[in-house]
C-alpha cells in the first residue's frame, strides 16, 4: 500500500491534511517532525512527503526544523505555509518578515506553469495566513505563482520534485485545494488509490482472526460510533471470543440505552452484558451542582462498574478499545498500551491485567470510521450519531442532577431531535437541548405555572473547533416550543441559543 508521510510542525490543520490525502484513497500517516528520524523517513515505504504548516518563523532559536538532507532522499515533499518556508530555509534561500507582504484570509493568486498547477485555471482563490514570506528563492528553484502582494507564493525544484506552497489547498476557502492534492499525489509521486475501507475491513478481520484466535477480549460499549464500530468489526472476527460491557449510566438519552442492547444483541449477536447502574450513578451525584465534578465523577463511577464487571469474567486476556487516529495524535504517543482516559475505561487497577490492548481503529479517522460501520450493515442513526459527551445528559443539566429532571430532558430533547429530523431544512452537524437550572412563570389554561426553562442549542460546523449557531426557522422553532411546553410537563419556557464557538463551546457544561 502506497503512503504518504505528513511530517508535522506544529500547524493547526495537520489532521485535516491528512484526510485531503485520504479522500483522495492514499494512505497518510502523520508524525510529528522530531519523532522521526531521516534514516527512518529513507527507510520507510514513504512514497511523498508532506510538510505541515506552523506558528513559528523559522529563523526563531526554537523553531521546529529537520535535517536538510530530507531535501536529497529523492521522495516528493509538499511544503505549506511554513512547511514552504522551511523547504527555502533548508535549501539555502531567504525567508523575511515584512508588513507589505503579510496576508490573512481569501487572497487571489496566479499561477505559472507546473504540474502541481495542472488543471487550474490561471487565477483562483486560495487561503492565506502568514506574516513571513520566501524573499529569495533557492537554487535550483523557480516560482510557480504569485500574488498581488506576495511575489513567492509557490515555487518549485522540479528535477528534485519539491514544491512549496504559501496558502493552505487543505481548507475549504482554497477553491482548487484537491486537485493540488491530486496533482502532487498522482502526478508528481504517482501513486495509487488503494488506501479503500473494504480493503480495509477484509484485513482487519484476517489480522485479528490469526492474532486473537483463542483469547477472550472486553469491551467497554458505549454506542457511540467509535465503539459501535470497534465491536462489530471483531465480532465479525472472533464472535463470541469478544465480551461487550456496556454500562448503563441512566444518563442517556431517550430509550437509547434500549436501542442499544437490541441492536447488538439482536442483529449483531453480540456477546453483550448490559449493566443497569441508574441509581447508583444518581446517588454518588446527589447534592453535585459543579460540572467537572460531575465529570469526574461519573468518570470514576464508570470505571468503577467496570472494573466489577471484568473481575467477574474469567480469563480474559486482551482489552478492546474504539481509539481512532485524532485520539493517538492528539495524545503524541504511538503506544497501544496507553488506554485511553475520556470516558471509556481509564485508570482501571492493577488486579486487571490484560496482555494486548486491541485498536482496531487507530489508524482512522471519523469520517472512515463511519465508512466501515455503513460497509458493516449498522444502521445510520448509529453511525451517524451526533456527538454525546461520556458524562451524557449530566453535562446538559444544569445544577443537581435528579431523576425528575433527566425524563424531563429526555422527552423535551427527544421532540426537539425528532423535528429537526422530520423537517426539511439544511441539517445543523449537532442539536439537542439544555435543563437549565432557572424556572420562569408561565400559564396554562387559566392557572399560574413555575416550571423549568429549557434551551435549545443547534451549530453547524465542518470541523468542531470553531461553529456557528444555526439559523433554524422562525415557524419550526415555534411549532418545537409549543410542543414541549404543551407536552412535556415541568418546562414553562423554552429559549434559542445563539451563540456560536468561540466565544462559547457547543457544550453548555
């Protein structure tokens, strides 16, 4: 399989350079620039080499630089924005910081001829942001395009196959950003497309059935994607080898928890034990009104149960979890032993010893994730689930956490959901509603009420770092309100949350 290293410098888009690469069906692999040695890179089956952008300049005492033989290994390098500007350091050419040649945002650039360029016309929009600029371009290199304030926008050694960038082709805003890709991917390194999730489903099964046979395997399900997805892929490999615990915290939303043991132990015929532990999550939150406490808690209490549950299964021998490729990033480390903390089962004691962690999905991303769960036959209300914090409703009640108030949340969050789904508008990527911990007069027939407010919270997002508050329709928002306050008894009003991350998180807790 043909792949792609992203040599990482810090830069704030590096996972999403990496599913540019991936959408286009080649295998990327990001790695942090000082956790990777030129040896290695030559040694490695690294058909291309990607430089990431970054937040330093590179003449800083501190800035994360490499050896300037990678520039002589003969593989392909994409330098962007810094990544370019580090190829013009290496290569002995000049980068300087100066205002007049500064530029943030949509800029228009022009091209010159090169294969990287192919098929573009030759002006279009790309995004830009940088305060330094290549001022002198190396030898045995030329500049390949330009703009109105930017003489080197890109350049390129072409006998050596190195390119370099200044705006970012992984972002929406750059107009043509995928055919760049494709052009340095199929053009320049010529590779192929065979990075393909049924590909990828049929090894996984093959490597697991050899490496499992006869080991007994735990789970933690949640029902979410991730481990949605992780349980049916090694069942399909071990079957009954593979035991699901899925905790029931009393946290979830509406009948979920019942969806979820009749899915996987009816369709998929999973090995799954369902843990009915309401009230005692309920008692350690009695009197908790602070939200990482309630975190911390409901955290603790999960591993907790767990714990009790794996001590009661007999010889078990690998633990099973639904790490995806941002988490193993993001925590910098490439250790399978190290058992992800979030929600799942973290900081389990030492009587539980396990001699393989199993990841089946480490190496993807979410949107891949719900590629395979889809080719593995989950329905699509699983795996496309919105995000739901481990801690669940606890998070989207404000306040003391009672039994009273999580059936009010569930029924007040269930026909908000249902409405939006029903509906015929442009989906927000995440709605659902919030208890608030304030009451408000209200009346109802011809009698006063005192009931809870409740809000509704609705973003679009492409990526969940940054999010606007959707723009739901003025009737369907009223028909959402008058049904919650007409059905849900304890809710006498209902209020739009309108604002956007930043400056607020999507999350109210």
């Amino acid at each position: 399989m043909d792949k792609i290293l992203v040599l990482d410098f810090g830069g704030q888009y590096d996972q999403l350079i990496a599913r540019r690469v991936r959408e286009q069906h080649v295998y990327a692999e990001i790695v942090p620039y000082n956790r990777i040695s030129i040896s290695d890179i030559k040694n490695s089956e690294y058909k291309g080499i990607i430089f990431t952008g970054g937040p330093n300049s590179v003449y800083e005492k501190d800035s994360p630089k490499i050896d300037s033989e990678i520039l002589n290994i003969d593989i392909p390098i994409l330098g962007i924005c810094y990544g370019a500007q580090l190829m013009t350091y290496l290569a002995n050419g000049k980068v300087s910081s100066n205002d007049e040649y500064r530029e943030y945002g949509k800029i228009v650039f022009h091209k010159k001829d090169s294969i990287l360029f192919e098929g573009l016309p030759e002006c279009s929009i790309c995004w830009m942001s940088h305060s330094d600029y290549i001022s002198e371009i190396p030898d045995g290199f030329s500049n390949i395009a330009c703009s109105d304030h930017c003489p080197n926008v890109a350049i390129e050694n072409k006998e050596k196959k190195l390119y370099g960038v200044q705006f970012h082709p992984e972002v929406l805003h750059t107009e043509y950003g995928k055919q760049i890709f494709a052009n340095f991917l199929f053009r320049i390194c010529e590779l192929n497309r065979d990075w393909q999730m049924e590909d990828f489903i049929d090894r996984s099964v093959k490597e697991y059935q050899k490496k499992l046979t006869g080991k007994k395997v735990l789970l933690a399900l949640s029902g979410g994607v991730d481990s949605a997805v992780a349980a049916v892929l090694l069942n399909k490999a071990i079957s009954k080898d593979l035991i699901c615990v899925f905790v029931d915290h009393g946290l979830l939303r509406k009948n979920e928890a019942d969806e979820i043991e009749k899915l996987f132990k009816g369709k998929f015929d999973l090995n799954l034990i369902r843990v009915n532990a309401k009230e005692r999550f309920l008692e350690k939150l009695k009197g908790v009104r602070e939200p990482e406490q309630k975190r911390k808690i409901i955290g603790n209490e999960f591993i907790r149960v767990f714990e009790e549950e794996a001590l009661k299964i007999k010889d078990i021998d690998c633990l099973a979890q639904g790490t995806i490729y941002p988490d193993v990033i993001e925590s910098g480390k490439g250790d399978s032993a190290v058992i992800k903390s979030h929600h799942n089962v973290g900081g389990l004691p030492e009587e539980i010893s396990f001699s393989q962690i199993i990841e089946p999905l480490r190496d993807l991303f979410k949107d891949e994730v719900r590629e395979v769960g889809i080719r593995l036959g989950l329905p699509e209300d699983i795996v496309y689930r919105q995000p739901f914090p481990g801690p669940g409703l606890a998070v989207r009640i404000i306040g003391e956490i009672t039994d009273e108030k999580i059936k009010i949340l569930q029924d007040a969050d269930e026909i908000f959901r249902k409405e939006i789904t029903a509906s015929d508008i442009d989906k927000p990527q995440q709605y659902f509603a919030v208890l608030t911990d304030m009451r408000a007069v209200g009346v109802m027939g011809d009698e006063r009420t005192y009931g809870y407010v409740l809000a509704l919270r609705a973003v679009s997002t492409d990526d969940f770092m940054t999010a606007e508050w959707s723009r739901i329709p003025y009737d369907l928002l009223e028909k959402i309100s008058n049904r919650v306050t007409n059905e849900v008894k304890g809710i006498s009003r209902v209020v739009y949350d309108i604002t956007s991350k930043p400056p607020g998180t999507i999350e109210w807790e």
